[in-house]
C-alpha cells in the first residue's frame, strides 16, 4: 500500500510532544522537555521540526465565549445552486470573510456546507444569516441547527 506523502513520519516523542501540547501551549521548553522524557535541546529540536513540517500550524489562546457575550451557536445547513469548482471557490473565499463562522465543513450530504456560527444572540444570528450568510455566492438555501449545550469542543 502506497504511503501518504503529506503524511508526516512521527515517532512516540513526538506523539507525546504534542499531546501535552494540546492540552498546554504555554508551557515552558523546560517543562515540556521533562514531561516528555527529554532534555532542553533534543525537545527544541523536535518541536521545531514539528512546526517546520507543518504539523503544528500555530499557537493561540483559548477564550470564554460566555465571558465575551458570544455564546449563542448555531450551525447552517447550506445547498449552493452551483457546484462546479469555480462556485466553490467562491463561495469558500467569501465565507472565510465573515468573522462570526468559525468552522465551514464542505460536507458529502444533501446539502454541500456545514457553517458553526456563533453570535451573542439568536437576533445576531439571524442578521448575518440573512445578511451576509444568505448572500453568499452561489447559495440556493439554507437551514439553521441551534445548540443548546455545548458538551465537548477543543
């Protein structure tokens, strides 16, 4: 069976490197290097490596979004009248410039996208669903999904 080659060859250091990564990005060289049974130097040349080989794409703070007011999700159903390659771009490249969409899933279903949306209310939500989300190219429909718990997200 052929390999993947976008596929990155990792060894258990590096597994456990970025496990505890996961779960704590601020943590220190010195830290980290002794969680994962290394020294400082041999640690800072594997994350490197792992960030070099596009593995670890960036770090970022997690936020509160009941602390900020952004704790209404609601996720969109969308069906785009066109599905042809250059439809889809457009439509990608416009749904990245709306900052209230997360996540956008192009999904194999009965409909073609998937959109987490989060706003302060279901007022918010249904001003960019009708501005902006249901003016997005190619867009023929859409129905909206509204969580009412969150149970697990990363």
């Amino acid at each position: 069976m052929p390999k993947n080659r976008n596929v990155v060859e990792m060894d258990s250091l590096d597994r456990k490197i970025l496990e505890v990564l996961r779960s704590d990005g601020r943590i220190s060289m010195t830290d980290l290097a002794a969680r994962v049974g290394l020294s400082k130097t041999p640690c800072q040349v594997r994350l490197k490596r792992l960030i070099a080989s596009g593995v670890i794409t960036g770090f970022r703070a997690v936020l509160d979004s009941a602390r900020l007011g952004l704790d209404h999700v609601a996720f969109a159903e969308v069906k785009l009248s066109d599905t042809r390659e250059a439809a889809l771009e457009e439509f990608n490249a416009a749904v990245r410039r709306i900052p209230e969409v997360e996540e956008c899933h192009m999904i194999a279903a009965g409909f073609d996208y998937l959109l987490k949306v989060r706003t302060a209310d279901i007022r918010k939500y249904r001003a960019v669903l009708g501005e902006r989300i249901s003016s997005l190219p190619h867009v023929a429909s859409t129905s909206t999904f509204v969580a009412m718990e969150t149970v697990k997200e990363r």
